[in-house]
C-alpha cells in the first residue's frame, strides 16, 4: 500500500488474506485548537496535558486495529467473508463515507465514542453497500 507524504501508517494481520490499515496525521495545530476547546472537566481527563491528549489521539489509532480485529470473526460468522486483501480506515474528508476497501474517518473529534462508532457504523455499512450493488445487476 502506498503511503502519502505526512500520514502515519500503521497495519495488522487480521486473519490469512486479510490486512487492516490506518493512515492518519498528527496535525499539531488542529490538535491543539480541539485540546483547547475542551472544558475544564474534559481537560482533566488528559491530566491536563496537552501531551497526553496528543498520546491519546495516537493510540485511537492504533486501537482501531485491535478493535477491529476483534469484531472481524463476527463480522465474518455473521455477514461473510469480507472478499478482498484489505480494509483501510483514512483520515479524511468529513469522515464516515464508506467504500468497498475503505472508510475515511474525520479523526479529529473531542469524543472517541465518536470515532469508535463512526468506524462501527461504517464497517457495518459497506457490507450494505456491496450488497445493494450486487443486486443492482
């Protein structure tokens, strides 16, 4: 998989034949401006720390993987064997939009509940687009 100038890419082995991957930036000053929008509370959960917010956001990502590698047998048992080599979650655009080997994913959100079940809603949700197509013809 090609790797864009500025992206983190980071991958997992999910079962034989099928790898997950995410790609996204750390762009310090959006970060920043999210961090400070947080109220007081919010901020207390990150001890305060404009670093553990930054370490937090990183880990989300890394988290994906294991979450999603988690769900995949399910996923499988349930809806079938997702048919191609790879998935790929990407920041970018608004986030949510779902493609057949894809999800971008806004990323950049005060609430990793958000973040969490934009993914969940998605990797549902292309299944129901492969679907829908295939009926199409």
């Amino acid at each position: 998989m090609g790797r864009r100038p500025g992206y983190i890419h980071v991958s997992k082995k999910v079962r034989e034949g099928l790898t997950i991957h995410a790609l996204y930036k750390i762009d310090i000053e959006r970060l920043k401006e999210s961090y400070d929008g947080l109220g007081a509370r919010q901020k207390a959960e990150y001890g305060n720390s404009l670093d553990s917010y930054l370490r937090l956001y990183k880990a989300q990502w890394e988290q994906l993987l294991e979450m999603i590698a988690m769900a995949q047998p399910f996923v499988e048992k349930n809806f079938g064997k997702y048919p191609y080599s790879q998935y790929s979650f990407i920041q970018g655009g608004d986030g949510g939009m779902e493609y057949s080997m894809a999800t971008l994913v806004r990323g950049r959100r005060r609430r990793r509940s958000y973040m969490n079940g934009c993914i969940a809603g998605t990797r549902g949700g292309d299944r129901h687009q492969r679907i829908f197509i295939s009926m199409d013809g």
